[in-house]
C-alpha cells in the first residue's frame, strides 16, 4: 500500500515485526501443544520433527512468545484501557455480528471487542507461562509437588484452548473485517477503513479530515 | 513375539482400538509384607535382569539404598520402623510400579504407543516411542516413573514382561528367597492371599489384608498387609490412590470438549463468514472519500 | 492480499477441521509396541553352586556363545536353579549380583610382585612368581626346619611359615592344598572357619 | 563345631536347610539367618507357612530375622550361656523334658566321677598360673568292667542329671534378665514356647552362626543350646537339631577336609610331640565303648588313618615305617590364625600364604596386622581379588596410613579362578557335597587354585631334587600321579579324596567274593582297610565318586516322604545321611516319636525309611546301642566331660571387655579362666569408664564379608560404611541419623555415618543402662564401594578357649560425632 495521502499509519514496523513473531510463535505452540494435547493431533509432530523435538521445542517456544507478547502488551496497555464508550460498544456487539454498524458508538484505535481480546489474552499468557514452567519437566518440575504439576496440567490445557479460541476469534475478525490485515502487514490503513471502524481513532489522527 | 504386539489392551494417545480379541489371563504379583526380610534381593535381580546400574551413592542414616526409585532403580525398599501396640515392627515394603489396570500414565502420556496394557495386565514403557514430557509422572497415583537424565525417557518396571511373555516370572520374584513375593494369576494370588492373611490373623494380626485398591481399577502388584487398615505406615502407600479430579479432567473431560470446542469456533466463523459475509467499509464512507482519490 | 488470506484460511480453518475429523477416529498414528527380546533364547547354560554363604544355592550361569571353537565364552546373566531343592531358583541380593562379582575391574589378572620397600606392582610371568615363590620357600624351610625337638623327639616341622587356606575354594582345591602343605612340614595352618 | 563334637559326636549341622520346614519352633539366636543366609531362612518362612511355626529371634539387635518373629527378645551381647541357663533352669524345674529321650539318649544317667566340683565360677582343677584346667576329675565313674555307672532312677547325687540341675538352678528368670537385660516377662514367654517342644510331637530347629562362636565362650554357648535341645529331645528329629549356619559356602569342606593347624582330614588329629609312638597315637584316638553294645565309631580310626597316609604317601607309606608316621609333623601347640599372627608380631614368623582368605580384615586388631605382616620377609597371596591383605603396604591415607618404603615384605600376588571358572564341590552347612561347572575361562591369565598349587609343589619339589635340603622325604615321595602334573584335574582330585582300593577287597564274611577289584573306586568308608590295601583323602568323604560315578553331581531332587530329604541330590556326608543322629527319632522300641515324622524305623528286619539311617543297619531296637554312634558311651553328653577348655557344663563369663566390669555370678571370676590371653593383647582391652558402650560386629544382608565390595550391583546396595545406634544413645550424643561419627576402642578408630534406629534398644543390666553400638564389617580400602575403615581395627586380639575364634561380638567402644 502507498504511502500517500489516502492512508494513515496504524501501526509501526517494530510493532508489526513483534506482532507477528508472536503470532508465528503462536501458531507454533498451538500446533506442537495441540500435537501434546490429544491423540489425534499428534501427527502435528511431524512439523517438528517428531515427538521429542516437539517436546524440547514448545517451551522454549514459549519463552520466546511470552517475551515476544510482553514487549507487545507494554505497547498496547495504554490503548488498551476500557473506556465508556467501550462498554456501550460491547452492548451493542450483537449487531456488529450481524453486519450492522449503524448504532455502533465510535471506537478509539482498539475497539471494545479488541480489548476484550486483549484483556483474555493477556490472562491466559500468564497462566500458560506459569503453568507451563511448572509443567517443564526437565527443567522445573522436579521442584513442585505433584499436585500442583497436576492442576497446572489443567490450568494450561484450558488456558490454551482460551487462547487459541480467542486467537481464532482474533484471526478471524481480521479475515472479516476486510483491509484489516494490511494494518498488520503494511502499517497503513486507508482513511476510508479508519473511519468507518475506528471513528474516534480517525478523528484524533486527521483532526476531523 | 510379533503376536504378543497385538495381544493389548490399551496404548496411550491412541484413539483406535487395539486388536483385542486374544484372551490371556491377567498376572499378578503379590508382595507378602509379612514376609518380606528386606534383603534388597528383588533389587538386584531388577538391576542385573534389566541390564540397569544404579549410581554408588552414599548412606543416608537409614538402611534404605539407593533412597529413591530412579531410571535404573525400578524398585526400591522403604524401610519403616514402626512402634505399634505389638511393640516395635519393621515394615518393609518393596516399592515400584504397581501395575494398575486402569493406569494413571498411560491416560496422560501423550506419546502413542510410548505406554501399553497388555492383556494381561502389564503396564509396560516403550521408551522408544517415549517423548520424554513426564505426563506419565504427573498422572501416576504411587509416583513411581522416573525420567532419565541420559536420554530423557521415562522408566519404570516392566513386571518383566519379556520374561513373562515366554511364560516365565519376573526377576524378582524368582529370586525372593522368603517367598515374600510370588507370581502368578490374578486369581490365583488372590486366593493365596486369602491364606496369608488367614495365617496373619491367626497370628494376632486382626487388621490383615490385601492391597488392591479399586481407586485404579485394581492392581496387578498386590501387597498382603499386615495392618490394612493403615497402608500409610508402609512408608505412606496411599489408603485409597486414584487418578485424581485434576489429571482426569486434564486428561479426560478437557481433551474431547476443548477439540469439540475449537472445532465449533472454527466451524462458526465459517459459517458466520458466508452468511453474513465480510465486514467492508460502508459504501457511504467509501463515496465520502472518493473525492480524495 | 487475498492469497494471504487463503493461507490463513488454510492452516486455521483447514488444519482444524481435519484435526478435527481425525479426533473422530481416523487416526493416522501408528502404534506398535512389543516387549524387550528375551535375552536368554539361546545361551549356553552351565550349572553351578553360590561361592558366599554355605547354603549353597544352585546356580544357571548363562554364557555368550555356544562353545563354537573360535567363540569365547563370557557370563552375562546368573539365575537361581529352579531345581535345586534348597535355594529353588532364589537367590539373595548377593547371589543376584554374582555376575559384578565374576566381571568385577578388580578381579588380578596376572601374577604380580612388590619388591621390598617399594611403592608399586610389577606384573611378572607364572615361571617367575613359581620360581620366586619356591625359592623363598625353600630358603626358608631348610633354614628354620625342626626336625627334633630339645627331647630329642622327632617333629619334622617348619614353623616360620603359615599358610592360611581358603573359605570357598571348591573341595579338591582344599585335598590338595592340604596334601602339599603337610608335605611340608608347617604348622601355622589354617582356615577361615573361625572367622 | 567344637562343641557339637562333644556333645553329639561330629562337629557339623545336624539337620539340612530344607529340613528346617519341619519344625514346629525356630530358635534363631547367635546369628542373624535372615541376613546372613536369606535362602536358607526360606525354610524358616516355610515353616511359618505351612507348619504354623512359632519364629523366635534373640539378638542384642532387632535384625532383619526379627523383622519377621512372632517373638523377639533383646539381649546384652555376650550373654548367651546365661539366657540358656536360664532356659535349661525352666525346662527342668517346670518339668519339660522328654523323660524317655534324656533318660535313653542322654548322659543323663551317668555317675561323674568324685572330685569334680564346681564352685565361685571355677570348676574342680584350675591352675591360676597357666590358665588351665586340670580335667582329670571332669570324667564318669567306672566300674570294673572298664564301663562307665549309671543310675536309671536319676536320683544319685552325683548323676548328670542332679549335678545338672543343681548347676543351672542359680540362672533363675531374674539372675537372667539381670545378667542379659531381657525383661522378665519376654524371657518367660520364650521358655514357655520353647518348653512346648518337650512333647514328642512337636520340634525346635535351632539356627546360629557366628553370633555365638564369635565370643570368647563362644563353644559354651553353642554347647548350652545343645544340652536344652537334648533335654527337649529334639536331636535327630526331622525339624530339630542344633543347626549351625556356616558363613562361607566351602568352610564345611575345608574344615572336614582338616585345612586346620592340628587336623587332618575327616577329623583325624595330628600328632603331638607328646606322641612319639605310633600305636599309641593309634590307641588314645580309637576310643573303646563306654558303655555295652556301643558301636563308637571311632573304634575304626586306625583305618582310616592309614588310607589317608597311602592317598598322601603311596608306596612309601608301608607297615614298616607305621605308615610313615614321623613324616607328619607334631604338634607343641596350636598354630591358629591368631597364634600364626602373634607369632608374626614378635618377628617368628617369616613367610606366609594367603589362599583366597583376606586376614587383614578378618582377624581382630588391624594395627597389629599390619605390624605383623611388615615383618613378614614374604607374603604369597593367591585370590580372585585385589584384597586389602595383598594390599597392606599401600598407602590409603586414613583407611591405611602406613610408609610403603618402610615395609620391606615381598609381595607375590597370583591370580586365581573363582566359582564359575572351574569344576569342583563344594560342601554346604547341610554336609551336602554338591559339584559346579565351569562356565566360562577366567579373566587373563588367571589359574585355578589347585594348578597354583601344583605349579608351586613342582617347582620346589625340582628344587629338592637338584639341592637337596632340609627334610625332603615327604616332599620328593608325596604321591603326584596325575594326568597332567601342573594342572591337576577337579575330577581326579576328588576320585582321589574318595579313595579306591589298593588290592582286591574279599568279603570277610564270604571270602569266595570280592567287593572291589584293585583299583575300583570306594562305595563308602565302611570299605576301608588298615592293611594298606585301601587308600582314601578324606574318609567321611568316601562315596562322593564310586565306581558309578560322581555322586555329587547327582540332581534327582524327588523327595518322596516330603521331609526334604532328597536323597538322590548330590551326596551328603556321612554315608549320605541327611539328618545326623537320625535314630534318635525313634524311640527304644523302634517307632518314631512322632508319626509325621518319620525319617528311619525298623522294619522287623532293618532300619530304613526317608533317610539314611545313621546307625548299623542290621541292629534290633531293644539291643542296647544308642543313637550316637560317634561317642564311645553312645549318647548325648549333657555333662561334657573333659572335651571342653573351660568345663564340662557351660558357665556365664562376661566379654574379656565388659560394661559391667563384673560377672553378678561370681565376681572373682569375671570372664573365661580358661582363654588364652596374650600379653601385650591383655594391655590392649579397654575398661568401661573410657569405653561405656557394647559394640558388637556383623554381616549385612546386601554385602558378603570383603568380596562384594568388588562388586558393582552389591556397592549400589550399602555404597558408604555405617554404625548403628539406638535412638536413645543418639539422643545421649547429640548424633541425628546420617552424621558421620567417630567410634575408638582402645586398639584404634573409625569413622562412619550413623544409623539411627529404633532397633537398638538399651538394656538395663546389673543396675546399669547399656547401650550397643552395632559395626557392620563390610568396607575397607580396596573396592568399587567407597573407602571405608577395616572394622577389626577396634576388635580385640582374644579368642575361644577352644576354638580359637576371635571375640569380635562384645567389645567395647566410645562414640562421638565427627567434629572434622
């Protein structure tokens, strides 16, 4: 996409660049740890080069998302504050599901949805980096007892369904949200998309134009 | 030894049902703790059958060595004295896979095939389809596998399955010189226990019985205990093990739901997307900014 | 753009559904699973009797090797004998560990000899320690040999050199250890049935 | 040994392991059966099982035989004699004693001789000055008839059975408990178990090692515990006996193939110097009968004495040289193990072999060991291992802190084979001679004991021949005609040790037939000539190799009765008998006590049944001759006569070092009168002021004596050297469980980490609190478990008056915690 007058930044390339080596980091613990999860998944080993690879890679995978996704969050935390108008916008989500804008209230660079999103991911990481450093059996878990390996054995299979459902919901609102993407991949939307999805947000940037 | 490959009950991480129509009858071993001298020769006999050496430690202040079961220790003695209204009794329990029939590890290991039930009733380790995670430590209720430092893989007694698949006993119970451990059916041991415990009895011990806790749908390593009532003086074996609320639900109800769940989402999304189509700019908006191009 | 898509499409969407398919029951996973090669098919197997206690268990020692000319024999694996009518196939944790004892790094290979004063072994040939040996003997016995008391009684006996025999030695061992030290004359014979 | 001779006639375990099933009663005391010989104790478990057996342990420790009794009881160590007097008191006071039995198989009828007495701890005869007994007046009264007296009432004075009663009637329950410590009621209930099996139809089996022999009245406390099982009537049952658990697996064979400073083989004694004469040598040892009808077996010696000397001599052995009597050297004294190393102490002592015997850690007071073996000129060590005794001129620091330039001893080391690189027999505790294969060559250059032997012999046999020298006789003409001289075959050795006949051997009752051709091997030593014309090694050994085979070898393990008896595996001696005495289970008229268990009976013609009837086989019940057919009086001696150093009924001695520092008998008195002490040894005990703790040594059940710490699979087991102590004492020491502690005895130090335990309990004995320090042996400077201290670094250099064998159970010690 131009760099010219009919588009405004979103994001930067650092912010891209770290958004997406969390998201292939992403996509790679939730294939390795879906490989771990159920039986009929475990082929997804293959991409790693077999069980035990998948086995030593996904945590250090993960240390390399969590890291990767903190630098993302100190980023976003400020944007990511709820605001009123945040609120009345989740009232009114239903009618966004269904292709309808029209009493949508303006949203500001992140949308309610968004930072529902946010808040979600944000706790799931957390309980999957504890847990599963807790579950690290050659590094760590030798130094828990094993009931609590047994409930963070728990607390990281559901937060990591969370987390991919959400992920889906998150990669999935992008595939429909048209031109979204391109924030993610070029930087730039065009004035177009900023104001029909994040008014508010359009308006700060443009003064109004 | 190719049929013995089909005479399973269950593997680990496998959905599909192993061949299973072969009948074999179901083993047991039984320790008889009343008779157990501690003499550590079970520990050899694993040691030397198996081709494992444990590491020269050091002592402890205890008798009990190596201290703990280990990759190359697949059982251990645990030595308790015990102070009871009979005055002092050393108990002696001979710890090591319990061979449960409905195992703990081999519902969490994730690796196929890494964890398989025989027919009859031997939970053995396949290290070489082993991934090395330690599910298996997580799920079992008597903390019995151990994870190799050397290569990663876990170990745990195999009730010498190789001995038992060409009809002999396990190592260890060939070479108790008491008769403390004895092999055999399932069936079998159960009625010879009848007639231990019945001789405990008659001995002053009123609380004598077997161990086979139906918490893991019973085991195929059975204890005659001469206080049954408290299976915590053996060096704490649980009174009532079970898989436990959390690895079942991490291991049963989350699996299937989670799967159903994702799939559901992803399916939604789907439909979602070519019922209601993409979410564009407005056509209002993009004549708003026509003039602009 | 729109390629972008598809392959996002692709691996969410698609990898999920067919995951999702296989969850149903169309398991590619392959799971065979056979226990351990019983190591005892085919071994030469030689009876015989614990050396430690005097209960004398009975043993099968197994050999590597089917005593073809060009293959050596070497003990890989002890058992108890299930026909020995005391031990019964058991054995204690001793017994059980026979096969360290006959392999263990320190079983002497050689014959070896510690000059007087000196800080180390010397490996030496058997002529050489038969030799050493008989001399020192000999020198010895014709030295310090008693032949008559201050009686005047004959004694015939070599008191400046013991011998102390074996507790496990096997008994023809013993019949002629005992035969060749009485030939010659000591008295400081003993065993190891005190201790 | 040296006191089931005496009491029965030949020094060995009555019964056999699997016969221990049998019984109904299991004394385990003096010996540790579950540890120290785990698949023999099988039966003991067997007998639990399936015989509903009472299992009794007595031990300063609650062992892992304990772990399994019904019925445990704590004693001070060393004070055995005491509780078995005290059980002895019972049985006769409560009147349990199998009358029959004592009144027919026992002395118990015989008049001793006037003159012996026992008062104040000592009996009729002491010399203060050389410690010994004048044992003249320790005999029976004998009539004209050169027969010993006898009252079948049992009511004269001075029959065993009063002299008996008035003896151990000062051990009652309270003199007990305060000599041992055992509380009162716990005595009680064991006399009461064990008195249960004065019936006819109920047994006791009992088990010891080296718990008792290893006390400096080790003999006597053996001895007591036979005299209880004589008065239960217990001895030649199937389920009884006084068993006697032998530590190493061919102790039995070397010890009856006489590998001893005063024996030959089959229990034949050497000369004294005091025995110029051949005949007379002869005659004191062919004992007539005691009493009328008696077989006293020994009556044959002659026989088998000079079938032994034609094995050793051939030809050279004739009538005309009394079967070359001088060749056979003669005795001064006796040269033991701890003579041989007093004798090294004071520089007497120039050369000496060890043959796969480690002494440096198993005789007592490891420094002066060393200082022995340094003055040595030469030490030729001949083991499959490298042992701490070829090694006692290294220097391992602490463990062995000597300077190897100082030591100016030759060291010869030579490798030999061990069990599974030869053929050959070994003789278990149950007399069963049973022969191994070889399995697999030896590691390097490595030989077996015998080509060792041989291949020394050879050589200075050459030497002899080209020099000349000292005395060459015996060696030049000692009989060597194997097939391959340098390497003599187990096969022909052993053929050798069975003997064979030298001549024709015509039936004396029928001289139309010969028994044996010239050259056939021995059926047994009923064969045997004093003619010259039969030779035989070992003569309690003849019919281990007959003319139809190696009988030892022999592996039908059917057992048709289903006492165990399994006559047709491997051949037991003597004549393969299993069950010693075995007549004894019968009573006068024939018909066994008990219906159950039935090993011989008459049959109207002979005496037959599950086992091998050790008795003539053609003699009618009724006929006067008794079971024990090795004694001249034939039966079993309650009153020891003058077989014993100390007396001929046992007598509470405490430990040469006591906690007490009394004896509560007879202070005067306080340990053996009779021991022999040497001088610089008798400086070297500790007094109980710098020493206040009982410290006792003992086996493991993972290790086996110094050999398994070679060995990988046994290091893993116990890889580090530890004490045990009782959690009282720890408390007393400020010790918790895993410190390393300091234990010293007036001869040395060790260090190892503490075991504490609620095993080991104090005692309260004579008003006193003792508490026991236990020291398993085990460890040592050499080896794949870590380096530990030779535990007879702390032992004292004192032995058995009779046997010689070191007191390494009761010794006393002091403890702290390692402050390093």
């Amino acid at each position: 996409m131009k760099n010219d007058q009919n588009t405004i930044i979103r994001y930067t390339p650092s912010e891209r660049a770290n958004h997406w080596v969390s998201a292939i980091t992403f996509i790679l613990l939730a294939l390795s740890g879906l490989a771990l999860f159920h039986p009929a998944f475990y082929p997804l080993t293959q991409f790693f080069g077999g069980g035990v690879w998948t086995r030593i890679l996904h945590p250090f995978i993960g240390i390399v998302m969590a890291i990767s996704f903190s630098i993302m969050f100190s980023s976003f935390r400020q944007l990511n504050v709820m605001t009123p108008a945040d609120r009345e916008w989740l009232g009114h989500v239903r009618e966004i599901a269904a292709g309808n804008e029209r009493n949508m209230p303006e949203s500001g660079k992140f949308n309610g949805g968004q930072k529902v999103v946010f808040r979600l991911m944000v706790s799931c990481m957390v309980l999957l980096i504890l847990s599963g450093i807790v579950i690290w059996r050659s590094y760590f878990a030798f130094m828990f007892p094993r009931a609590v390996i047994r409930l963070s054995s728990v607390v990281h299979a559901v937060s990591a369904t969370i987390m991919i459902a959400v992920i889906m919901f998150h990669i999935y609102a992008g595939i429909w949200t048209k031109e979204s993407i391109d924030a993610m991949l070029y930087g730039r939307v065009r004035r177009a998309w900023a104001k029909q999805h994040h008014a508010a947000w359009f308006r700060q940037m443009t003064g109004g134009k | 030894m190719a049929l013995q490959s089909l005479d399973i009950t269950r593997r680990s991480a496998t959905t599909i049902p192993s061949p299973s129509q072969r009948q074999t009858p179901e083993v047991a071993k039984l320790i008889d703790i009343s008779k157990c001298i501690g003499c550590k020769a079970c520990q050899v006999a694993c040691m030397e059958w198996n081709d494992t050496r444990d590491v020269v430690g050091t002592n402890h202040g205890v008798l009990d060595n190596p201290m703990d079961l280990s990759e190359n220790s697949w059982t251990v003695m645990r030595y308790a004295e015990v102070q009871t209204d009979r005055g002092l009794e050393w108990l002696i329990r001979k710890d090591g896979c319990m061979h449960c029939a409905n195992p703990g590890c081999l519902k969490s290991c994730p690796a196929p095939g890494a964890i398989v039930q025989y027919s009859n009733g031997i939970v053995d380790f396949h290290e070489e389809n082993c991934i090395g995670c330690g599910y298996c430590i997580t799920g079992c209720p008597f903390n019995i596998p151990r994870l190799s430092n050397k290569d990663s893989k876990v170990y745990k007694c195999t009730l010498c399955s190789d001995r038992v698949a060409v009809g002999l006993e396990p190592a260890c119970v060939k070479t108790c010189p008491t008769g403390a451990i004895v092999f055999g059916t399932k069936e079998d041991m159960l009625h010879h226990a009848e007639g231990r415990i019945a001789d405990l009895k008659s001995r002053g011990f009123a609380d004598a019985g077997i161990y086979d806790p139906k918490g893991v749908g019973g085991t195929h390593v059975m204890y005659v205990l001469q206080h049954a009532d408290r299976p915590a003086l053996y060096c704490g074996l649980p009174k009532d093990p079970s898989i436990g609320a959390m690895v079942g639900l991490w291991k049963g109800a989350a699996k299937p739901l989670a799967s159903f769940a994702l799939a559901a989402g992803a399916l939604g999304a789907f439909l979602h997307y070519v019922t209601k189509g993409p979410n564009k700019v407005s056509e209002e908006i993009e004549k708003e900014f026509e003039n602009e191009k | 753009m729109q390629v972008t898509r598809r392959q996002f499409f692709k691996v969410c969407t698609g990898g999920l559904v067919t995951s999702s398919i296989a969850a149903l029951g169309f398991s590619p996973a392959k799971a065979l699973a056979e226990v351990r090669e019983f190591k005892l098919a085919s071994t030469t197997e030689t009876r015989n009797t614990c050396p430690y206690c005097s209960v004398s268990c009975g043993l099968i020692m197994h050999s590597m090797g089917d005593k073809a000319k060009n293959a050596e024999l070497s003990i890989f694996h002890i058992e108890g004998d299930p026909d020995h009518p005391v031990n019964r196939g058991t054995l204690c944790p001793k017994g059980a560990g026979l096969l360290d004892f006959i392999h263990s790094p320190n079983r002497l290979r050689y014959p070896e000899y510690r000059a007087p004063g000196s800080n180390e072994w010397k490996r030496i040939s058997w002529d050489e320690a038969f030799d050493k040996v008989s001399r020192l003997m000999k020198n010895d016995r014709d030295k310090n040999f008693v032949a008559k008391n201050d009686a005047g009684v004959t004694v015939n006996r070599w008191l400046t050199t013991g011998f102390l025999a074996a507790s496990a030695s096997s008994n023809e061992s013993g019949h002629v250890t005992h035969k060749v030290v009485r030939s010659t004359g000591i008295l400081a014979f003993d065993n190891q049935a005190r201790v | 040994m040296a006191s089931l001779a005496p009491t029965f006639g030949r020094g060995a375990m009555t019964n056999h392991w699997v016969d221990i099933k049998n019984a109904d009663v299991i004394l385990v005391m003096g010996g540790n059966a579950a540890e120290a010989h785990p698949c023999g104790f099988k039966w003991v478990t067997e007998a639990k099982a399936h015989n509903h057996a009472t299992f009794i342990v007595i031990d300063p420790r609650f062992t892992r035989s304990a772990a399994v009794a019904d019925i445990y009881a704590p004693l001070r160590t060393g004070t055995d004699i005491a509780f078995l007097g005290g059980l002895i008191n019972y049985l006769l006071s409560h009147d349990k004693i199998q009358h029959e039995y004592v009144k027919a198989y026992t002395n118990a009828a015989f008049i001793v001789k006037d003159g012996y007495s026992f008062d104040d701890g000592l009996f009729s005869g002491y010399d203060g000055a050389t410690h010994k007994y004048d044992k003249s007046t320790w005999a029976y009264e004998v009539g004209p008839d050169g027969f010993a007296k006898v009252d079948e009432t049992l009511q004269n004075p001075r029959c065993v059975m009063q002299l008996l009663t008035q003896h151990f009637s000062r051990y009652t329950p309270d003199v007990v408990s305060n000599i041992c410590g055992t509380p009162k009621d716990l005595f009680l209930k064991v006399c009461d178990t064990i008195a249960t099996t004065s019936a006819p139809d109920r047994t006791m089996t009992i088990l010891y090692a080296l718990g008792w022999t290893q006390h400096s009245v080790g003999s006597q406390m053996i001895r007591t515990a036979a005299m209880a099982q004589l008065l239960l009537g217990n001895v030649g049952m199937a389920g009884g006996g006084v068993n006697a658990l032998r530590g190493h697996s061919n102790i039995q064979g070397l010890t009856d193939l006489g590998l001893l400073s005063n024996l030959l083989p089959g229990y034949l004694t050497l000369p004294d110097e005091k025995e110029p004469d051949f005949k007379g040598f002869i005659a004191k040892r062919a004992l007539k009968p005691l009493r009328p009808g008696q077989m006293s077996y020994w009556q044959n010696y002659e026989k088998f004495h000079v079938s032994l000397m034609k094995t050793w001599f051939g030809k050279a052995a004739a009538k005309e040289n009394d079967w070359c009597y001088d060749w056979l050297p003669k005795l001064d004294k006796v040269y033991d193990v701890l003579m041989a190393f007093e004798l090294m102490h004071q520089g007497k002592l120039n050369g000496y072999f060890c043959q796969g015997f480690n002494p440096l850690g198993s005789i007592p007071n490891k420094a002066k060991l060393i200082d022995g073996l340094s003055k040595l000129k030469y030490l030729v060590v001949i083991d499959p291992l490298a042992t701490e005794t070829s090694c006692f001129w290294e220097n391992h620091g602490e463990y062995n802190d000597v300077d190897p330039s100082k030591i100016q001893t030759e060291v010869i080391r030579l490798p030999s084979t061990c069990f599974a690189e030869e053929n050959g027999s070994l003789t278990n505790s149950g007399r069963w001679l049973q022969w191994h294969y070889k399995g697999a060559p030896p590691p390097g250059d490595a030989k077996p004991d015998a080509d060792i032997m041989a291949g020394i012999f050879l050589k200075l046999k050459e030497l002899y021949q080209k020099e000349g020298g000292a005395f060459p006789d015996p060696i030049l003409n000692l009989s060597w005609d194997y097939k391959i001289p340098r390497s003599p075959a187990p096969e022909e050795l052993a053929m050798e040790y069975n003997g064979k006949a030298l001549a024709d051997l015509i039936d004396p009752k029928d001289k139309t037939k010969t028994i044996l051709k010239k050259g056939q091997q021995l059926d047994g030593f009923a064969q045997l000539m004093d003619d010259g014309s039969t030779a035989c090694g070992c003569w309690i050994y003849a019919g281990a190799w007959t003319e139809k085979g190696n009988m030892m070898a022999r592996r039908d393990n059917s057992d048709p009765s289903g006492l165990g008896n399994t006559l047709n595996w491997a051949f037991a001696w003597p004549a393969n008998r299993r069950v010693l005495y075995n007549r004894a289970s019968c009573d006068l008229s024939g018909k066994p006590w008990d219906p159950k268990r039935k090993l011989i009976y008459w049959d109207g013609s002979k005496w037959t049944g599950a086992d091998v009837p050790d008795f003539k086989p053609d003699i009618e019940p009724g006929n006067s001759m008794n079971p024990f057919i090795m004694q001249p009086e034939g039966v079993g001696r309650l009153f020891g006569l003058d077989k014993m150093a100390e007396g001929p009924f046992p007598e509470h001695y405490e430990p040469f070092e006591t906690p007490i520092d009394t004896n509560p008998l007879h202070p005067k008195v306080i340990s053996n009168p009779a021991a022999r002490v040497f001088k610089n040894d008798m400086e070297a005990f500790g007094k109980s002021k710098d020493y206040p703790y009982a410290a006792t040594t003992y086996r493991i059940t993972e290790h086996f004596h110094f050999w398994t710490k070679h060995t990988r699979l046994a290091a893993i087991l116990q890889p580090e050297q530890f004490i045990e102590i009782g959690e009282e004492l720890a408390k007393e020491k400020g010790i918790n469980a895993g410190d390393r502690v300091k234990v010293w005895s007036n001869r040395g130090f060790i260090k190892a980490m503490a075991v504490v335990t609620k095993r080991i309990k104090p005692l309260q004995v004579n008003g006193k609190t003792v508490h026991h320090v236990g020291i398993p042996i085990h460890w040592g400077f050499k080896g794949i478990a870590k380096s530990g201290f030779l535990a007879n670094t702390l032992t004292p250099f004192v032995g058995d008056a009779n046997t010689q064998t070191p007191e390494f159970k009761s010794f006393l010690v002091n403890i702290e915690k390692d402050r390093r």
